[in-house]
C-alpha cells in the first residue's frame, strides 16, 4: 500500500519554533514526529511513502536519507547503537518520495498532487502528521492504523479512523454521522455522512475524524472536480461527501491517545506521554 503524508503546511501554530525548523521535525521524545508518523505507516504494510513537501522543507527529505559524514564519525568512535538508529530509519524496503505543492490550497488539493503516483486500482492511506497516535501498552505498536488498514483489505471499504471526543469538544472536529450504531474500539460501521465542525446540539455522533484515512482511488478524480470550499481550499471532506454517494465509506473505532502535535499544548502532551512510556518519572 501507499501512504500520502502532507508536510507542506506553515507550521503557524507552532511559531516561532517553527519559523527555520519544519515543524514536522519537531521531536517528541528522541525522534521527529514526521518519523513516528512513518513508521506507522511502516509498520501497517505501506512500502511507499509519498510526502507532500514545498519548498523550504528540504530538511524533512534530509531526515529520511543517507548521512554519510554523520554515519562515518559515529562508526570511527565505535558508537554502534547511535549508527544503527541513524541508518536504520527506513528499511531497505521502503522508498520515500516527495511531491511539492506549489500553493496551499487545503488538504484536498496535497492528495491530489500525488494524483500520478498513485496506483489506479489499489487503496492507498492518508496520514496526518500533525496527529499521534500511542495505542494501549498492552497492544502492538502502531496496531490501531494496521487493523484499520487489515480491514480496509478485507472488505474493500474505505475507513476513516475516529477517536471519542467529550461533548465540549465536538465542535472543533469533523464529526461522523454512523445513523446511531454503536461499535467497540476496533469496530467499523458505515457512515451515513460526514458533519464539519458541528454544535453538540446538531452533532451526529461523539466520533469525530482522527486524520488517518485508507480511501479507495476513486477519490483522486472527485478531488479533481470539487470546487473550492472553507478558506477557498480544496477541502477533502468535499470529496468524501460525494464519495458516499457513490460508495461506503467505515468509521474506524480507535483505543489510541490522540495527540495533536500542531498546537503547543498537544506537541507538549505527547511528549510527556512517551517519556513516561520510557520510564522517565515527572
């Protein structure tokens, strides 16, 4: 499977730590969150990587390849367990590829400038990297996103992942509309539609879109004919729209923490969860 991953947003929530510094190479804990990103998409069964990059964010494209002056002065002082995480970022199997879009014109639009690397009879995935996930200690890593991707595989059904939000905070996600059916963590349902930031009193439903999608080629040429919607974007909740009039579409029920790595307090937050996960005591 292929995996789009749009990297070419500002950054503004995050100035000024953002203002030289892409913030998808801001670290939580020992590594970017762009590479904890990767890896999950690694570790669900994509094999391409397909980052949507501008420019001045060369320095992502950096991270993801050879270091050869690096990796020869940590291998001359003997420090393999440095070298190894160094070399080791992306196995020999998978191929990282950039695409840059010219303008920002909204999320719809960095799918589609992957429009002629997708295949055009395969699913592929989208991942924010703004948003982490950490799944249950008791779970594999990253076994959220694989069983979202293993289900799209076995029904052929595109599935949006969903967190539960509390009623306070209905208002500031997208939010699915499942017509009432209840479904446990690790459970789809078929979504009826999808409501852009709803108040609590019009919303649908607690489950509100989490930024990982795995969504069928289809929508690449809905992308291509929808008009420019909110802040005269290219929205891709548009797209998805029409494309459950065409298709089903699932809400995929994940037990992760989410954390929102593009605001402060979330960037913060997911720090100190993987610490803690580390064994480090606060």
């Amino acid at each position: 499977m292929q995996a789009i991953i749009p990297v070419a947003g500002l950054g503004t929530r995050m100035l000024p730590a953002t203002k030289a510094i892409p913030k998808e190479l801001l670290p939580v804990y020992d590594r970017p969150i762009i590479q904890h990103v990767v890896e999950e998409a690694i570790a669900a069964g994509c094999t391409e990587i397909i980052l949507i990059t501008r420019s001045g964010k060369e320095a992502i494209e950096n991270h993801f390849d050879a270091n050869y002056e690096l990796e020869h002065r940590l291998e001359k002082k003997g420090k393999e367990v440095i070298l190894k995480q160094v070399k080791n970022i992306i196995p020999k199997h998978v191929q990282v590829i950039s695409v840059r879009q010219e303008d920002a014109l909204g999320l719809g639009h960095a799918i589609l400038c992957a429009k002629r690397l997708i295949n055009s009879d395969e699913p592929f995935a989208v991942l924010l990297p703004d948003v982490m996930l950490l799944d249950p200690e008791d779970k594999p890593v990253h076994s959220s996103f694989t069983s979202a991707v293993a289900r799209a595989k076995e029904t052929g059904i595109g599935q949006i992942m969903v967190e539960k939000v509390s009623d306070k905070d209905v208002e500031k996600y997208g939010i699915v509309d499942i017509n009432g059916v209840a479904i446990e963590f690790g459970g789809s349902a078929v979504i009826k539609r999808l409501v852009e930031k709803p108040k609590i009193s019009q919303a649908p439903s607690d489950l509100a879109v989490l930024g990982r999608y795995i969504l069928t080629p289809r929508v690449m040429k809905l992308l291509e004919s929808v008009k420019p919607g909110a802040g005269d974007e290219i929205q891709l909740t548009d797209a998805l729209d029409i494309l459950l009039k065409e298709e089903a579409l699932e809400a995929f029920l994940s037990e992760a923490e989410v954390h929102d790595c593009g605001n402060k307090y979330g960037f913060v937050r997911a720090n100190l969860a993987v610490a803690k996960r580390k064994g480090m005591e606060f």
